[in-house]
C-alpha cells in the first residue's frame, strides 16, 4: 500500500481532482475484501491469457464475475451461500412478506 501514499502518486490524484480510498489497517474502511477479490480476478482472469482488444476482456471479467464468482463461490458472511442462493432467498423472503 505504501506506493499509494508517495508524494508523486498523490499529486497525481489531486492533479485529477480524485479522492485515494485508503483507509487504516484493521479499521472499517479496510479494502482487504477488494484486494482478495481482484487477486482471485488477476489469477483467473487476466493472467490466463493476452488481450487483444479491451472488448474481448470485458466480456471475459463480466463473465468470470456472473459465471464464477457469483454462482459458485460461497462466502463466509453470507452463511457459506453464493451471492446467488443468498438474494434468492433474501427475495422470496421479501415477495412472501409483501
């Protein structure tokens, strides 16, 4: 994270008029969810292959993301469910009490 807080990085953003999201360790604005997310992105996604055209690579990480990260990877906070199972029966709670 150091490379995130250099001088020349932040001139960078405050030439750009952008706000740097970094946050201190262990507190609520820690991005350590992120970071494993886009880990496991670089893993399956980007590091597979070269891209030639920035099409073809969004189709493939949008992909990843519906086929894969959201359809078979169980999450400890959702009670080891997939976003998926997780907002089907977060729905069919709500259409039932509605």
């Amino acid at each position: 994270g150091s490379q995130f807080r250099s001088r020349k990085f932040l001139r960078a953003l405050a030439r750009h008029r952008m706000v740097g999201s970094m946050g201190r360790v262990g507190s609520s604005g820690d991005n350590a969810a992120m970071e494993s997310f886009f880990a496991l992105l670089q893993k399956n996604v980007l590091n597979r292959r070269s891209w030639t055209a920035r099409e073809q690579l969004r189709i493939a990480i949008v992909t990843w993301i519906e086929r894969t990260y959201h359809r078979r990877r169980r999450q400890a906070r959702l009670g080891r469910l997939t976003p998926i199972e997780f907002e089907t029966i977060m729905n069919t709670t709500v259409a039932l009490a509605a």
